[in-house]
C-alpha cells in the first residue's frame, strides 16, 4: 500500500462533509447529517457516489494506480464489484476509460 493512500481515503472523506461543522469537531450525528441532506433534497448515497467516481476517474489517469489498487482505496473489497459500479455510472470498464483518456 502505498504512503498516499490514506491521503487520498481522508480527502475523500473530507470533500463529502466540507461545508459543515462536523469537520471542526471530528463527529456528527448521522441522523443530523440525514436531515442536512434531506434540506438540500440530496442523498448521502449519491454525493458518496459523485465523489467516488470523481475519486476514481482521478486515480486512474494517474497511471501509477491499478485498477484494483483504485477499487481498494475507494473502499471495494473485490475488484470486480469496483468495475461493475464504474461500468454503472460511466457505461465503460475502468480500463475501458483509461485507454480513452490516453
């Protein structure tokens, strides 16, 4: 695994709660972040999605990831689930992407 790992999981974390205080204090209830995003008439399973995919398109244009290292660190325990989800919401294979985008 590699040092940056980590970084790249906390930015994650980080980017889906910026906006509000529970990054100042560390902790938030889930029911107060449910009624957050019940306010801004958003769910918190989509903007996950968002960021993982944003996450995820970053990591594999930087050809020093592979695609299961990019599934692990998005938090797919099979490579395989990584690759349907991105099929999913792209209509392309991770693979697929990276060679369009090369």
């Amino acid at each position: 695994m590699r040092e940056g790992d980590a970084l790249v999981q906390c930015r994650l974390e980080q980017r889906l709660f910026r906006s509000h205080a529970q990054l100042d204090s560390g902790r938030c209830d889930p029911r107060t972040v449910i009624r957050r995003l019940a306010e801004r008439d958003a769910r918190f399973g989509d903007l996950r999605a968002a960021q993982q995919l944003e996450m995820a398109r970053r990591m594999l244009d930087d050809a020093g990831y592979t695609v299961s290292e990019v599934g692990h660190l998005l938090g797919y325990g099979d490579p395989a689930n990584f690759g349907r989800a991105f099929k999913r919401l792209t209509g392309q294979s991770p693979s697929e992407y990276r060679r369009r985008t090369r």
